[in-house]
C-alpha cells in the first residue's frame, strides 16, 4: 500500500507495506518520499523524485517512482485533481482513505474507519488520547482522569465537544452529556421515610441525632437499616458526597460505645480526622462518651490543642484515627488498647484503589478482621465504580 500525501506543491509517497491489518494501525513508512510534478506537452510527469530514509535523502530516478506506483495499491486522504490526473496518465487507479492528520505530522500513516474530528481533521484513536493527556497535563490535572476522559470520548465520539471540559467557562450543568454521571430514580419507599423514633436505638441517642436536625433517615440510611446495619451486619456503603454516609456509621458505632464496646472511625486524612475528632467530640460527649484520636506515633495538634496520646486511648469509648495510626498500633502488638471493639467504620474505602497506600489499607483490614473478629465493619464511599 501506498499513500500519497498532498504537502503544497509536493506529494509525499509513502509504503506502508501490506493491506491485511492496515486500518486503524499506526505504521511507520518504509521510507518517505518526495514528487515533484511538472506539466509538459505529453502532460504531468514527474520533475523530481527523492527518497528520504532517517536523515539521508536520496535522489532517485522518476521511473522508479512510477514502478514503486504500478505494483501497490494506491490510498489518497482526499481527492486531489492534479494527483489523480497524473496516476490516470500512468493508467494507475486509485483510491479514498481517511488517514489521521496528526499522524502524518509525525512522520506515521493510520488509515481509520473510526475516528474523532479535531480542527476540522479527522485524527485518530490513538491521536485522540495524547491530546487529552496533553491537556489533562497543562491543566494541572490528576493522570487518574483520563480514564473517564477517554470513556467520555467514546460515549460521545466528539473529541471538540469533550475539550470544552477544559475551558475556564465551561459550565457543567450545560453539557450533560459530559458531565451527568448518574441518575438515582425516585421509588415510592422515599415518600414512606422512617423516622429516628423508630430506631432501635437509646433515647438519648435520638436526642442528640434530633437536636441536630436528624429526625428522618435519608434514603441511604434508610437502606442501611433495611440491610441490617443494627443487626451486626457488614456493609459497603457506597453514596454521593453529602449523603448521609458518615451517620450511618454512628447509627451503628454510638449504640455499642453506650453498651461497653468501642466505636472506630478510620480516614485516610489528619485533618478528616481532626474534623471528626472534634465534631464527636463536641456531640457525644453530653452522653459521657470519651473521644480520642490517633493519627501517627506522635502527639500532632488538633486546631491548638494536643490530641488525646496514645495512654489515654485505652478508656476512649469513641477512637478517631487516620490508616496509618491505627495500622502502627497493630504492627506494634498493642491491639490490647483497642479491646472490645464492637464497630470498625472505614471512610473513604476507595484508597483501596490507591497504587502507594492500597496495599497497607488491604493489611491494616486483614489485621483488624483476625484480631477482632467480631466487630462490625462498615465501609464509606462516594466513587468506587464496581462494588
């Protein structure tokens, strides 16, 4: 096969070898060359013909061109009078291919069946990822994006339109088709909520949830009560931002710090812990519950005030800590300060997924399953796309 390339008054001839398997690949050309044509009395012939291998280039004899022209089938990108004119000449027959315009910059040849408009060019698949990875990086962007970049192109089969995601005025709630990743249908369960009342849970329990504006469950919570988060069970919770995540796991955790065991809350982040710590805290304790943290092997300041060291862990009904804060006191055969611990809430459980901390959250889970096999354990997220 070959292509012919229009570059102004030059036509680049370019061998891209056999047809089987040429489409949508990207080939390197055997060689690169260059037509020169010139009209005469006789009509188009060629003027110049040089051959370009690496950095050497190699003038050649016109009649080679013609040989090299008679023996393959011939590609143009589109059609082209002057080209067409001078094959006809030559009784030679052509024919239409799209090929990928950033290719051909390159110094490469993809003919594609399939491909994505760019600038008013047809590029290819290939093409088409460098460009969102180019501006993923320009953009400051996380590498991890591109994956529901590049779902996102092929849902939509519109490079152009994808870009606009990254233009400083480009408003989400305009482009859906960009930007909606999901949908939750109203069922007819949401119009019967269950009240905090109904809980099986201490009164002042449903006191403190109520004068914090708790008096009816969320659909998630509700959820979670119907799959039996009072009852012991294990659950992956797995919920928008905003949801109502984080109450599930105190719906199931406060109850059984009031009965003698212990509440832990785990998150990947100091200052989430921070966050939580205070926010218990300031909560629970009117019930004469004790909060702690931890959050590394050191004393670390929680807003101004030192956080609850390691000593005072061991009378602490409610534990907040970050992974690697209670993964220290596991390695370090110091799991007797978290006995009794009844419910294990583990936020953000998509770390899981997490090339450098993943693996540690994986063992610090193993760990905490063989020491304290029954304790219930809760798992919160807001991304995890294949529970």
């Amino acid at each position: 096969m070959i292509v012919l390339n229009r570059k102004k008054r030059i036509i680049e001839l370019l061998p891209i070898g056999k047809a089987k398997g040429a489409l949508n690949s990207r080939r390197k050309p055997l060689f690169q060359g260059y037509i020169r044509l010139t009209r005469t009395a006789k009509g188009l012939r060629i003027k110049r013909f040089i051959i370009k291998k690496g950095k050497k280039e190699k003038p050649t004899a016109p009649a080679e061109a013609i040989k090299l022209l008679r023996k393959q089938l011939i590609f143009l990108p589109k059609k082209d009078d002057e080209i067409e004119e001078f094959l006809a000449s030559l009784n030679i027959k052509n024919r239409y291919a799209r090929v990928c315009n950033h290719c051909l910059l390159e110094g490469y040849v993809t003919i594609i069946t399939k491909g994505f408009k760019y600038h008013n060019q047809w590029i290819c698949k290939q093409c088409a990822d460098e460009v969102i990875k180019r501006e993923i990086k320009y953009n400051g962007m996380d590498k991890k994006t591109f994956k529901n970049f590049k779902r996102l192109l092929q849902r939509t089969q519109d490079l152009e339109k994808l870009l606009k995601v990254f233009e400083p005025r480009f408003d989400p709630l305009r482009e859906p088709s960009l930007t909606l990743f999901d949908k939750t249908i109203s069922s007819k369960d949401e119009k019967n909520p269950i009240s905090v009342d109904e809980l099986q849970i201490p009164k002042n329990f449903k006191s403190i949830l109520k004068m914090h504006g708790n008096r009816q469950l969320l659909p998630v919570q509700k959820l979670a009560i119907e799959e039996g988060l009072l009852k012991g069970e294990d659950l992956l919770i797995v919920s928008a931002t905003a949801s109502g995540k984080t109450l599930i796991g105190e719906l199931a955790g406060i109850p059984k710090a009031l009965n003698g065991k212990r509440f832990l809350f785990l998150t990947p982040l100091v200052a989430l812990a921070n966050q939580k710590y205070h926010e218990f805290k300031s909560k629970y304790s009117k019930m004469g519950l004790k909060t702690a943290i931890k959050v590394g092997m050191n004393r670390v300041k929680a807003r101004g005030e030192l956080v609850i060291p390691d000593t005072d862990i061991k009378g602490a009904d409610i534990i907040v800590g970050t992974y690697e804060g209670i993964d220290f006191i596991l390695r370090s055969d110091k799991s007797n300060i978290l006995k009794e611990l009844g419910v294990v809430v583990i936020d953000e459980i998509h770390t899981l997924d997490d090339e450098e901390r993943g693996s540690r959250l994986n063992g610090m889970i193993s760990r905490l399953k063989k020491i304290f096999p029954e304790a219930q354990i809760i798992a919160l997220s807001a991304t995890i796309d294949n529970p």
